[in-house]
C-alpha cells in the first residue's frame, strides 16, 4: 500500500486513493462511502468521473498516476484495491457517524468518520489553495477514538488562515448534532447560538482556549458514540 507523502504534519499515516479506484468498486461498497465524498456529475448525480476530472497526483506519484488509462476490465484485483473494499464494508458497521470540515473560503479540510467501539475508519479529502497535489484523491486512515482529537487539531494546522471549524453527528433514533468553532489571529472562539421563534443567530463569540478542537471532539464523540448510529 502506498501512504501519503508528508505535506504537513499529520498527513503521513495516510493512505493515498485516486477516487477513480473507489468509484469502481461494486455498488454493494461504493454505496457506503460518505456521500459528500464521492464526486458528483454535472446533473449533480454520483458517477464515474473522466480521467481528466482526478487532477494531478500527489508527489511523488504514489498509486494515482496509472490508474486513469486502464479500463477496469483490463486489471486484476489488486493489495490496494482489496484493501480499499475491505475498508468501505466496514464503514456501515458503526455505532456513530462525525463529519468534521475546517474552511477558510479558500482552503478546505472535509474529514468524515465512521466510529465503531475504541475504533473506526477516517475518509479525508483536502481541496483549495496549498492542497492542489491532492485534487482527484481521497487519503484513508483506521482510526482509535482516542486518537480522532489530536488528528483533528492537526489537520486544522494545515489551514492557514482564519477559518470555521464545523462538526456535526448523526446517531440512532435521529440524534444528531452541529458545532462550531471560530479561529481568528491564531485564537479559537466559541459562537454562542441563539434561537428565537423559527430564527437561528450567532450572538456572540466566547474565547474557547488552545485545547478547544480537543475538548470539542471529545465531547462530541462521548455523545455520539453513547447514542449510536442509525441504519
């Protein structure tokens, strides 16, 4: 398997997947890829992108290069392929499901979590401005729930400017929930909601302190994981 080369620091367990690849597995797994993940045609449907549509690889090449001339007919089944069906089966047997994006307007970090007991599956997907090598690919990870906090406060270092840290999960019986965070100047704050009548506001903004993408998804996970997911 080939891992990720190391733009940054966090990204190095990666494992580094044209979205070709996964588009190309049986219905029965692609079906259970995060959808916000799988790319869209112009009819904004799910599909089989053109080899044009996966961008450059990452540097270094990496398993990204070849992938696009092959029809999948003429290729076997290989390590990585195997590897790749074997991770999507296991991203519906979860008890919750965390979907964590960091934007800055032109910078994007989307991560989606399928969490399982003390551990799960991460699909992360990193676009806009500084991530250009990374256009086309997705980079996957099984994850411990114990390690989702600092790997979250990692990624975010890769946004450099100031940006919206938004997390949000579903669990069993339609549990759900969203969460905010704000960093400005290198500071993290906390909006403060309100709801009034059918109106939802942000009012004000609370300065959340240097361990605030931590504590955050820590708190989240604890609900999320106590709840459990939905089918």
């Amino acid at each position: 398997m080939t891992v990720a080369p190391e733009p940054a620091e966090g990204i190095e367990k990666w494992i580094v997947v044209d979205i070709e690849r996964i588009l190309r597995l049986p219905e029965r797994l692609r079906r259970l890829w995060p959808r916000e993940l799988l790319p869209h045609t112009g009819d904004g449907s799910t599909g089989p992108a053109s080899a044009k549509d996966t961008g450059p690889g990452p540097a270094g090449g990496g398993i990204a290069g070849d992938l696009a001339a092959d029809e999948p007919s003429q290729r076997e089944l290989d390590v990585l392929t195997a590897w790749v069906a074997g991770f999507a089966a296991e991203l519906n047997r979860v008890h919750a499901r965390v979907t964590v994006v960091v934007s800055s307007g032109t910078e994007t970090v989307h991560l989606a979590l399928c969490l399982g007991g003390d551990s799960g599956q991460a699909v992360l997907a990193l676009q806009g401005e500084g991530f250009e090598t990374f256009s086309g690919h997705q980079l996957l990870r099984r994850i411990d729930s114990g390690r989702i906090g600092p790997v979250v406060e990692r990624l975010a270092g890769l946004i450099e400017h100031d940006c919206v840290l938004t997390l949000s999960w579903a669990g069993r019986e339609a549990a759900t929930g969203l969460e905010f965070l704000h960093r400005r100047d290198g500071r993290w704050y906390r909006p403060v909601i309100e709801r009034r009548g059918g109106a939802v506001t942000v009012e004000t903004e609370t300065a959340a302190g240097e361990p605030a993408v931590r504590m955050l998804v820590a708190a989240v996970l604890t609900r999320a994981l106590k709840t459990g997911s939905r089918r």
